[in-house]
C-alpha cells in the first residue's frame, strides 16, 4: 500500500467480510478499529489482527438502528461496507437483499449525521447499476437497470438507491459522503461468491471449472490490495467528498471462459472445463473507465490479473 491512516477512529461495517476485513488487516495497527456485523461470513476471525487490542468487534445488524449507533458514534471514518451480495444469494434473497442494502444504510447515515462527531462517510455501491452492458463507463453515465421482477437486479437497484441516499445526506445536511463502485474485486480471503476464487479453489482440486452460459461474459478485474489503497486516497482526499468513483482496473479484461484457461495454465491445473446454462439475467459486459479516480485521487490499478491470480493461489494453498 502507498497510503495509511494513523491515529483515527474508523468504523467498518461488514467489517469481518472480504474487502472490509481486509482494510481491518491494513488499519488497525495504527488506528482503533470498530467492526460491526453479523458474522454472516467471517473471514476476520481467521486472520492474525483479530484479536488487537485495537479492534472492537460489535456482533451486530446494521438494520437495528441501536447497533449501529453504538459502532458509529465516535468515529473520525465510517467505511460502509455491509450488505448482500453475491448472485446467488441475491436470486434467494431478494427481499432481504433490499432491506439490508436500502434501510441498513440509511440507518449508517442517519447514525453518522446524528454523531456528536460527523465521521467522513465512504459508501459502497457496485458496478452493476450500470446494468447489462458497461462499456468504458463513466460514473456520469445513465444507470440502466433490468427488468422489474427478476431477482438478479434488486441488488443493483438497492446499490442505486443507496448511492441517492448518501448523496442526499451530502447535499440535504452536509454530511461528507463518498461513494465507491468496485469492479470485481477478487484477491486472498474472499469469502461466499466469486469467479476467480470459485475457479482458483476447483483447479487446486484439479476439479472441472463450470462456465454459466457461453463464457463469452467480459470482466475488468481489480485485485482487492488496489481496492482498498483507492479507499484510503478517497478518505485523504478533500475533492472527493460529495463525488462517486468507479475503482477498477480496465487493463485486467477477460471473458469467464478466458479467465478458466488462464487459472487453468497459471496453476498448472488439470481441470477440464464444463458449459452450463445460464442461472439468471448476466452482465454481458462491465469495463469501468476510471479517469476520474485517477485525476482527482491519483488511482491506478497496479495488480495485473496473473499476478493477482497467482497471489491468490498462494493464498488458497497456504503459502
């Protein structure tokens, strides 16, 4: 990482998740580190820093507005990390996908505006309210959601209705808000659904790699060390405030069938690959452009995808 944090406290909710766990792993040696979560997937406890003297771990529900004023109040940063995610979950799930996702961040909000201490508030929303097809997209850009009905697009809806919520706190009571979008984010650690690490785990095993539809899906991929060197540049970053940023990175480009043969070949694997029809509604295409990251906090990428790759691999071999 090129920046850090010292001396601050910072909440993370979803903080024993993927991508907030691992800003645990970066912050808490300088900083005090409030977690929130229900421990619905809990990579922290399995890591080194869970029990510094640091962190405090508040088992919680960020839809239980008391709880979340307990981990809010007195915090410098708020890193709103919670919610549903994960396709899978989301198609099963589509009511509590809303409610987690819609009323657990206004309860985030609403508790970081009511602090004695206004915290700068950095909100996670996703790539897929760029709908279908995103193509070099521009946070600008008309957000275009599926139709009505089909469980895969309530999580982008209620990541869309988030990002109006945040801004609205920004504007309405000058609460300082950023909004991130990550473009699958992947790396060591991750934890429930994804691509790279469901691939990564199968060729391991020598396993058959399954492809959902015809692998002809394209990804940027962004190695999670580049995620959350680009959420410690939006919280040292007075221009980001009241802004929303793609983070991404549009030089890791891959079909799903493209990125089986390449853990495939990196890992010396002898898994075979196996065609699937598709589960639900997919995005046939999601390339950020990243041009505003870059101008006003100075991001770019550094993780190509067989180096990410490959440090995920050692991760899962325990190297």
């Amino acid at each position: 990482m090129t920046l850090s944090l010292s001396n601050s406290n910072v909440c993370i909710t979803g903080g024993t998740g993927f991508i907030g766990s691992t800003l645990v792993e970066e912050l808490v040696k300088e900083n005090s580190i409030t977690v929130l979560d229900n421990f619905g997937r809990n990579r922290l406890a399995g890591l080194a820093c869970a029990n510094h003297p640091n962190l405090t771990v508040i088992q919680g529900d960020v839809l239980n507005p008391l709880d979340v004023k307990k981990a809010v109040d007195g915090a410098d940063y708020v890193i709103h990390c919670a919610g549903i995610a994960g396709i899978d979950t989301v198609i099963l799930k589509p009511v509590q996908t809303m409610q987690v996702n819609i009323i657990g961040s206004y309860n985030v909000l609403e508790a970081a505006a009511s602090s004695p201490k206004t915290p700068l508030v950095v909100c996670f929303s996703t790539s897929e309210v760029f709908g279908t097809h995103a193509f070099s997209s521009r946070e600008t850009d008309q957000t275009v959601i599926g139709a009505a009905g089909q469980s895969r697009w309530t999580y982008a809806v209620s990541k869309l209705a988030e990002e109006h919520l945040a801004l609205a706190f920004n504007k309405e009571y000058n609460l300082p808000i950023t909004v991130v979008r990550p473009f699958n984010v992947y790396g060591p650690g991750q934890v429930g659904e994804g691509a790279i690490k469901i691939f990564i785990e199968r060729a391991l095993k020598n396993e058959p790699l399954i492809v959902y539809g015809h692998g002809t899906q394209i990804r940027a991929w962004c190695y999670v060390d580049d995620m959350v060197e680009a959420v410690l540049k939006v919280i040292s970053e007075p221009k980001a405030i009241g802004e929303t940023f793609n983070i991404g990175n549009p030089r890791s480009i891959e079909t799903i069938w493209g990125l089986a043969n390449s853990v495939i070949r990196i890992l010396g694997s002898k898994s075979t690959i196996e065609f699937r029809p598709p589960l639900s509604a997919d995005i046939e295409l999601r390339i950020p452009c990243v041009d505003k990251a870059t101008e006003i906090l100075g991001f770019t990428a550094k993780v190509d995808l067989q180096e990410g790759i490959e440090r995920t691999a050692n991760y899962y071999k325990g190297l």
